[in-house]
C-alpha cells in the first residue's frame, strides 16, 4: 500500500490539496486534522474528567470518503471558531497525540492514501512513499480561512482569523512532542499566490515521478 502524505500549517491549503490529489490518483483521503478537532469537541463538551476514557473509546471510520465518529458524519460542528481556539491546547497534549496518531495509523493501514495533517510524515507514517510539505504566508492562510468562514455563514472579523493562524502557528511549532515541522525527506511546496488547480496539477506530475520509486 502507499502512503502520501502532506503536513503543513493551519490554512496553508492543506484539505482543499490532500481532497483533489486523492481523487486525482484514487486514493482515499484522510484529514487527521478532523480527528483532532472531534477531540477538541469532545473536550469542550465534557471537560477533562471523561475527555481521555471517551477518546480513547471513540470509534473512527472512513465510509465512502466521509470520517465518522461513533457512527456520525464529522461536519460543520468541528469547523467553528471556538473549535479553533482551542483545537491546537487539545492537540499537544502528549496522551492525545498518543492516541490520534494510534487511530490514523489503524485508519490507513492496507490503504492507498493521502493523509494530511501536522506531523504525519515525520511521526505518524514517517515510512511514507511521498512526503509534502505545504507553505504560505500568514496573510494569505488568514485570508483562505476567513472566506471559509464566510461561506459557512459565521461571522468573525479577519484580524481574529490572523491572530488565530498566528496562535495556532507558536504552538504548534513550539510543542515538546511532534512539533510542526517538515519531514528531511519532505518537498517542500510554497501555495502563495497559486490557485487550487495549479497546485494539484503540479503536485500530482511531481507525485506521479515518486510513486514510479516506490
């Protein structure tokens, strides 16, 4: 089976890539950035006294492309501000990370896959065929972010969203376990100022090269 992965900081286009890739190679797509904001739910809806026992218990799928938790479709519900604010708190503790990253391997194995997230192609699949780093400027992932929330109809001012990629920015960078940062082997690819389609077409010619060594 082959793994692809594709790390890179918050709104640097890493969903929109890791989706249309996938698809483009009939891969499946998994977005652990997903399992991380269920545990920020689960954290903020029961606190810390059950927060690891239901965690640990949750029972993650991937059915026909969509992730589920306990037998529920992941929407709307894990992509809200609030969700934001405390997403990358939950996500450096080591027993969460522990336990997603335990999760994502089970959830990959046997697959052809594109996974993405913060440290997948250092900690998680530190093995994968092909390992992608995403870049962009502070600005313009604010920028992507905020028009997400736009569209989703929540009303939030844009410095919000920039002091919000910013924070997310120290912390996941700063963190003693698996800190945000690229894989030696990883490419590195900046988004900046290319659109979606661009960035999948080249990334899927540079991928397409690498799986011929795999």
């Amino acid at each position: 089976m082959m793994y692809i992965t594709i790390d890179g900081p918050a709104g640097s286009g890493k969903s929109s890539v890791a989706q249309r890739l996938a698809k483009e190679l009939g891969f499946e797509h998994l977005d652990t950035g997903a399992l991380y904001r269920s545990a920020a739910l689960l954290w903020l809806r029961y606190g810390k006294d059950d927060f690891f026992n239901m965690l640990n218990n949750a029972k993650f799928e991937l059915v026909n492309g969509t992730l589920r938790m306990n037998g529920k479709a992941l929407g709307d519900e894990i992509r809200t501000p609030e969700i934001g604010k405390v997403v990358s708190k939950v996500a450096e503790m080591p027993k969460v990370r522990e336990i997603i990253t335990q999760k994502t391997r089970e959830l990959a194995d046997e697959k052809n896959i594109v996974v993405e997230g913060r440290d997948i192609g250092t900690v998680v699949l530190p093995n994968a065929c092909v390992k992608i780093f995403l870049v962009a400027s502070v600005e313009e992932r604010a920028k992507r972010r905020y028009a997400q929330y736009q569209l989703k109809g929540i009303n939030i001012r844009f410095e919000d969203v920039v002091k919000e990629i910013e924070s997310r920015d120290r912390i996941d960078s700063s963190r003693e376990v698996a800190p945000l940062k690229p894989a030696e082997d990883a490419l590195m690819f900046n988004t900046d100022s290319l659109t979606l389609n661009e960035v999948v077409k080249k990334l899927k010619e540079i991928v397409l090269e690498k799986l011929k060594k795999c």
